[in-house]
C-alpha cells in the first residue's frame, strides 16, 4: 500500500510542477555559411539535392 502512495504522490508532483511550465516552446537552428548566395541557392532550391547538404540524421 505505501508503495501505491508513493507512485501517487510522485505522479501528482510531476503533473504539478508540469503544469508550471508554459504551453508552449521554440526551437531555432542556424548556421553561418561562408559562400556567395549565388553558390547556394542553387542547392537548396532543388529537393534531389537536399540530400547533398542536409544535416538531417536518418535513425
């Protein structure tokens, strides 16, 4: 039984101090890229070439 009632009042303080943090979060990357725009977009305009510069991790 106290074990119940620990489990309890750990998920009421989780939920508790949960619903002090805000509804929402932001998240932002950027990167500084040392070339020309007129080297780049070129890259970035065309989705078969994604592949070429992404960061993206396939897991």
């Amino acid at each position: 039984m106290l074990i119940v009632f620990a489990i309890a009042v750990l998920v009421l303080g989780v939920l508790v101090y949960a619903s002090t943090k805000p509804d929402r979060f932001h998240v932002e990357r950027s990167v500084r890229i040392s070339a020309p725009p007129d080297a780049i977009f070129p890259l970035i305009n065309d989705l078969h070439r994604w592949d070429a510069w992404t960061t993206r991790v396939d897991a």
